[in-house]
C-alpha cells in the first residue's frame, strides 16, 4: 500500500499518545460549552478528595502510630496511592463509560477510525477537573518527605518518582483490564471500580493493619502492593508483614510491564468479542 | 481483482432470553449466513432488504467493527476486522441512525479533528472541505455546534466528514431515513457526484427505492442473511412481477376503468388506482385512459422495496439470481 493517499502509520506508541491528546483536548472543549458546571464539579471534586485525608489526619490526632507506622509515613502511603489512582484516573478513567458505548452500539464510530480505539477511549469524555486528586496528592507527599526519618540514600531518592510511574502504570493496567469485562459482562463497572479506587483507599494505609490474607492477594493477585506496600517498606525501612524476598520491592517496574501487557491483550480480545447492537 | 470480496461469510449472534422467571433461554441468531458477493471499483451499488435481513451487520463486517463468524472477506485487499486501523484510511462510514460528530462543538472542529486524525495533507483537506460545503451546502452552519442542527443538516454533516479523506469505498447505512425532501435530494446529487466524478465506491443500505434508482446502476437484496437477488433495478421489478400504481383523477365518479394491460385496484369517487407491471412502461396505459374517460390528472407511483421484496417471496424466488 505505497499509496501517498494512504500515509504510514506512525509508530504505534507515539500515534496512540497523539490521539490521546487530540481526544481529551476536544472533550476539554466540549465541557467548556458548560461553563458553570465545569467549574463546580472541579471545586466539588477537589472538596471530596480532601476529605480523604482530613479522616487520617482526624485519626492521628488520637493515635501516634497505625500498625507500626507513624503520621507522615501513612501520609506517604496516602499520597502516593492518591498520585496514582488519580493521575491514572485522569489518563484512561474515563475508559468505565466503555459500558455505555458497549450498550448503545456508539463504540461503532470510534473503531471506524485510523486511530487506535483504547487512545480514543482512554480520553472518552476526557475531565480536567481530574487533576484536582493528582494535585492534592502531590502537595500531601511533600508534606510527608519533609517530615520523613528516612536516611535519603540515591536509591531512595530513586525510588520515590519510580514508585509514582510504576503505581500509576499499574492503575491504568487495572483501569484497562477491568473495564475489559464489560464486553462480555453487561455490569462490570462495579467490579473494576472496588478494584481500582477500592484498592486505593486500601493502600492508603499500611499493610500491617490488614489480615495477611488480603495483602498476600494485593501482591499476588490485584498487583496493588506494587503500587507504594513494596516500595515503602524499602524506602521507610520498615518491616514487610508476610517476610516476602526483599527483592520484590524493587520489582514495581517488572509487575507494571507485566500488568499493562496483560491489559492489552484483554483489550484486544474484548474488541474482538465487541458485538455492536442490532439497528 | 474486485475492490470489495465477500466469500461464504456468515455471522451468529447468541440472544440470551429470559423464559419465565428462572430459566434463560439461549438462542443463536444467524444474522448473515453463508453471503457471498463482489463489488468492482467505481461501483454504485444499493442494499436492500427488510428489517433484520442483515444490512448492517454486513457493512459492520466490511469496516472491521464486527469480526465474522466464518467465511473470508476482504477489503482492498485487506481482512477488514484484523487491519481495521489501517483500513480507516480507505474507506468512509455514515450511519443514518447515529452521528460521528462532536455533539457540543460546531461543525468546524469536527473536520479539523478528522484533518488531524486522518492525517490528510493541508491542501487537500482544504480542496475536500470546500467542495463538501458547496455541494451539501454546510458554509453558513459550520459554526453551528452540532447539537444544534436538524437532522437533514447533521446527516449531510456527517456526510461532509466520511469524505474529507478522500476515502475509496463509502458506505452508507441508510443515509436518508428521516430526511425531509430538499435534504434527501441534496444528498442524493452529491453522492451521484462523488460516485461518478470522483470514482469513489458507494454501498447504500436504503429502504427507499428512490434512492437506488437515482444512484446505483445495481441492487443487492438481501434476507435472512442472504443475497436472493442480485442485478440490475429492471431485472428485480421482472423478478419481483412488481407493480406500478397509475392514480388517475376524473372529471367525474365513473365504474371501474377497463383497459389492456392494467387492472383497478382501487376506486375513492373520481380517482381511481391502476396496477400495471413494473418492467412495462406507463404509456400505452395513459394512452388508453385518456381515450376511453375524461382524465384530468394523473400520477405514477413507484413500488415500494418491501412490496417487491415480499412479491419475490410470494412467487417462490429461491436461488440468488443474477439478471445482467
Ligand atoms: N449486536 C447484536 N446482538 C444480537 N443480535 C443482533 C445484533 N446485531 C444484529 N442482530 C440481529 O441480527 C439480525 C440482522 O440485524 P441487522 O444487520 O441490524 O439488520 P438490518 O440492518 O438489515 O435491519 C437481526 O435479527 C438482529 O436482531
Ligand atoms: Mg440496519
């Protein structure tokens, strides 16, 4: 097909980033035709997130420790885990209105185009006001390594912006995947949304507050303790409640490659069992 | 080598059913079954078939939204649903039922996302577009955000937007449901331009007869996921013995007309309603009426698709037919 008509596809990576961009900046578009609204869903968005973390701080002014762990180590929990979910929730949340799409058959005109559909989607409905928890969270984590007893060695310091890329990849995998299901299950939403902002609120606080069960599950199961348990116990030097090989709290990296290959072949598997609606 | 190649597809759907309050019934629906069929280059052909028959899910399999269920399809060359990203670039897509276009933004941006997603050369995206605002006549509403337009106006936006890439098949997926008449002949006209002018190959899924034959030189139709017909419009009134509906208006009430080649099918006071094959022209039988009884006004009326479609059943036409 060297066809100047045709033009060759870019690469693939970079062209997805494109549409993403191309997609959420149109959507930007759209929500300011609704001004007012727009503005307070951003303050209202803002409020509830900060809620969040007033409950902790509310806790600390009774307690000086939570399983182990003081104030502003738990605040590094919270902030990272807040940094992840809502940055990833920005980049590719609005992927749970998949279902809709799926219903309505209006998933028809995304495949239609040359571009790939999970960047389309990924942006579907693209909200700015999403920052908001990504802002708030950083703020938090500042606070938190201020206040830190931590001897900042290099690969310390390494891993806190490592530790931030390797959660959030790891929640837009899970974003992906679960959405996923709704192309053979009708009500899916649900599920993905207790795994992906279910498991945030968990990780928020430390590991040794859970029944070892639960946390065995999050770092072998839902790769949540990937996200900021593993890490944090190396960075914070704390201890690790199951006794895992210390060498899984510098394996974030591996567990979201593996996790977002994995969201992208239930990705590509879904769109093939995508049926449309009868018209 | 045909532009558009459909072998022995078929396509199955499982319908879940609630049965009673427990039991659940699944039930396999065979949405297009064993359809085989070419289309050359530069062809304008018109698909047709009653509700359910298959139409869309047809034009679904060709853009690569719907994988099929067996049999082999190809695209300029290419599997439609294994090389969908790259098939876009070829083909244009309008989905009478539904729009493509930013619901809340004007018109405007819509095409300047297509520029970018398409990634169409700023020449021709500006040669495309101008062409496109005069023939569907869109100048005056491109700062009109989209919520806002009739649905005459939208569909020739969308239109307008399936074509801006220059693509080398459109489909069409009943593009003219619900358009009053000045819009449907706008968009008639410029598809006959964009067929004959610019070559593109048109496939038109249509339940108004008017439009295929003002368009396309072929006709498939379609049922139970099948082509039973395949030709010329000509040949379908023959095969479908169709008839036309001559309504002639009298000076005054008299008995039912009697003249060769017709026969009454209907008598309101002075109008009366003549049936007379398809294929036949209307006229030696004008001629004989306006001999025999004071006529005053006359119309013709063409047959309806499903009239002819449901003719086709009722005379038992069971083989794909081929007429020239
Ligand atoms: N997504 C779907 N799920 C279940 N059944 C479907 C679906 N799409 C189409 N069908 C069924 O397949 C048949 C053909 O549908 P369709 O291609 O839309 O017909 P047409 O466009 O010719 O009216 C119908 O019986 C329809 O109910
Ligand atoms: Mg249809």
């Amino acid at each position: 097909m060297a066809d100047d008509r045709f033009p060759a596809p870019p690469g693939r990576l970079w062209w997805g980033l494109r549409v993403w961009w191309m997609t959420a900046a149109m959507w930007t578009r759209s929500a300011l035709a609704y001004r007012t609204s727009f503005v307070l869903m951003t303050v209202g968005n803002l409020a509830i997130t900060a809620m969040d973390f007033v409950i902790i701080a509310v806790m600390f002014h009774n307690i000086h420790s939570m399983g182990g762990w003081d104030f502003h180590q738990v605040a590094f929990l919270y902030a990272t885990s807040s940094f992840a979910i809502g940055l990833a929730d920005m980049l590719v949340g609005s992927i749970d209105a998949l279902g809709n799409r799926i219903r309505q058959g209006t998933l028809d005109g995304i495949m239609v185009r040359p571009a790939p559909a999970l960047a389309q989607m990924a942006a579907d409905r693209f909200a700015l006001r999403r920052l908001g928890r990504p802002l708030q969270a950083t703020v938090i984590l500042l606070w938190s390594l201020s206040g830190l007893r931590v001897q900042w060695t290099w690969d310390r310091m390494l891993m806190v912006p490592g530790l931030l890329v390797c959660g959030t990849a790891i929640f837009v995998a899970l974003f992906v995947a679960g959405s996923c299901l709704q192309f053979w299950v009708a009500d899916a939403a649900e599920v993905q949304n207790s795994f992906t902002f279910g498991g945030a609120t968990m990780i928020q606080y430390p590991p040794t507050v859970f029944a070892r069960e639960l946390v065995a599950g999050a770092v072998f199961g839902i790769p949540l303790a990937f996200v900021n348990w593993l890490p944090a116990l190396h960075i914070l030097g704390q201890s690790d409640p199951l006794h895992l090989p210390a060498v899984l709290r510098f394996a974030s990296p591996a567990a979201a490659a593996l996790a977002l290959a994995a969201a992208g072949l239930a990705w590509r598997a879904g769109l093939r069992a995508y049926r449309s609606t009868g018209s | 080598m045909a532009l558009i190649e459909v072998d022995n597809v078929s396509r199955t759907f499982t319908v879940r059913s609630r049965k009673g309050r427990l039991r659940r019934e699944k039930r396999q629906v065979n949405a297009v079954d064993g359809l085989t069929f070419q289309v050359a280059e530069g062809e304008c052909v018109g698909y047709v078939g009653p509700n359910g028959a298959g139409k869309s899910t047809t034009v679904k399999m060709l853009t690569g939204i719907l994988v099929p269920s067996g049999g082999r399809l190809r695209v300029a060359g290419v599997d439609p649903s294994r090389d969908r990203v790259r098939l876009a670039h070829r083909i244009g897509v309008v989905f009478g039922q539904r729009t493509t276009l930013w619901w809340d933004l004007p018109l405007r941006d819509s095409y300047e996302m297509a520029r970018r997603i398409y990634r169409i050369p700023a020449g021709r995206f500006r040669a495309n577009l101008d062409r496109c605002l005069e023939l569907l006549d869109l100048g005056p509403l491109m700062d009109t955000p989209v919520r806002q337009l009739s649905l005459g106006q939208r569909m020739r936006g969308d239109i307008a937007a399936a074509l801006l890439h220059d693509p080398q098949v459109l489909y069409l997926d009943e593009p003219t449901i619900g358009l009053d008449v000045v819009s449907r002949n706008r968009v008639r006209q410029f598809l006959r331009e964009v067929n004959t002018e610019r070559g593109t190959t048109v496939l038109l899924t249509t339940h108004d007869l008017t439009d295929i034959e003002q368009l396309c030189s072929r006709v498939m139709v379609i049922d139970h996921g099948r082509v039973v017909y395949d030709g010329g419009l000509e040949g379908l009134h023959a095969v479908g013995e169709s008839e036309r509906t001559l309504v002639v208006d009298l000076a005054e009430p008299c008995p039912p007309i009697a003249v060769e080649g017709a026969r009454v099918v209907r008598v309101d006071g002075p109008r009366q309603w003549l049936a007379f094959p398809a294929a036949r022209s209307a006229a030696p039988v004008v001629a004989a009426v306006a001999a025999g009884y004071p006529l005053v006004d006359l119309s013709v009326r063409e047959p309806a698709i499903e009239d002819v479609i449901s003719r086709m059943y009722a005379g038992e036409v069971a083989a794909p037919v081929r007429v020239g």
